[in-house]
C-alpha cells in the first residue's frame, strides 16, 4: 500500500465502463484550417463539458438514471444533442464521469486529511484510518445529493459490479495499515472496517435531515474508533 488512506470507492474510475477523458477534445482539421485558436476552442469545448455533466448531475438527482432524457439534460445545459456526442458517448458515460469526479474530490479529501495527521505526529494505524474515513463521510456530507445518486441503485447496466469491485480495491489497499503481530495482515479487522464504512455511507448519504445524518456520522465514527482487534489485544 502507499503512504495514503484509501477511501472507499476513492481511486481513479478504470473499472468496467471507462468514462470519458476529462479533458476537452482538440479541435477538428476543419477548425484549425480555418485559423480557430486552439486554446480559444479548447476554453470553450470544457465550458460546455462542464455544463452538461452540472445539467447530467441536477438531472439526474431529479428524475434518476433510468428515467432521464438526454434532451433534457442538454437543454438544461444550454447545449446541444451534437455537443453532447462531441463530449460524451451518452448517458452512461455522464453518469460514470460524474462518479468519477467525485470520487477524485473524495480522494483528494482524504489523502489531505492523512496527511496532515501524520504530519501532527500520528502513527497509530487505526487513528490514521480514522482521519480518512471522517474525511471521506464529511464529502458526503457536503454533497449529498451526488453522493445518494449513486448508493440509490439507479444507475447504468452493470454499475453495482463498479462499486463493489472499487470497495474491493479499497480494502486491499488499506489492509496493509492493519498487521497482526505476526505480520500477516488482520483481514477480520479489515473487513469490519470495510463494511462499517460502506454502511456508513449509504446511511448517511439517504438521510434526509442533514443534522441527524451529520450526528450519525459522528457516532459511527466514534463506535469505530473503540474497534481493537483480539489478535493485537493478544499480543
């Protein structure tokens, strides 16, 4: 594992269905034939990236995936249905480059949080997880409304294998904090861990009243920091 806490889900999307690049495309022969600058072109080609995947989020979080209408998301960006295909292979792939998104912010947010932890002079592996994980529940606070998007089940074919294969990667990465006195890794531990997280998660992401969810996310991360594993009591 690398020196950073891994939150879940909190790695680059490069399972299943890969989402589009995050950066604009390059404008066309045609364009630049014409003389266009590509910078000019480029300013404006992530404008209009930008407002579809804001339109895709709004929509989304309104209607579902299932039930949302490319023409409405382009509408409400101000776009077109051809720009849309310019940027994006459809709603799918909106859908994953919005989750892909988040979970870069979710990343960031907790690898700040190690970090400074460790910077305070913190070593104790549970206390650092900690750090992480109330980072990444503070993310989902702060925008649950794309956080509850994706726990909802509504997604495209395939999504909830994304998921679960990500919180399988998570708790890969982060079991090499938790080492039993052996030197084996203490995979009770890291399935505990893993699952009150995830349940975390989805708990706090659907609670509609924000202070009772942001009191719950204190309390379990509370409850969490009690948890000891037998093999390191026996140590």
């Amino acid at each position: 594992m690398n020196s950073d806490i891994h939150a879940p889900s909190g790695e680059a999307a490069t399972d299943g269905a890969s989402p589009a690049s995050t950066a604009p495309r390059s404008p066309s022969p045609q364009a630049r034939g014409r003389g266009e600058a590509p910078a000019r072109v480029s300013d404006r080609g992530a404008a209009t990236r930008s407002a579809l995947l804001a339109a895709a989020r709004d929509v989304f979080a309104e209607s579902g995936f299932a039930q949302a209408a490319v023409t409405d998301i382009v509408a409400r960006a101000g776009a077109s249905v051809g720009s849309l295909y310019h940027h994006f292979s459809g709603k799918a792939d909106l859908y994953l480059t919005l989750w892909e998104e988040f979970q870069n912010r979710q990343q960031e947010r907790t690898r700040e949080a190690v970090h400074s932890a460790r910077a305070a002079g913190v070593t104790d592996p549970m206390q650092l997880f900690i750090a992480g994980a109330t980072a990444y529940l503070d993310g989902c606070l702060a925008d649950r409304r794309i956080s509850r998007l994706f726990i909802q089940g509504d997604g495209p074919p395939g999504f909830d294998r994304v998921m679960n294969k990500r919180l399988r990667k998570w708790a890969r990465r982060n079991a090499a904090l938790f080492h039993a006195p052996t030197g084996e890794v203490d995979e009770p531990l890291v399935t505990v861990l893993t699952g009150a997280m995830a349940a975390a998660v989805t708990e706090i992401s659907l609670n509609e009243d924000e202070a009772a969810a942001r009191r719950m996310a204190a309390d379990i991360m509370a409850i969490i920091a009690t948890i000891r594993s037998p093999r390191a009591e026996q140590s």
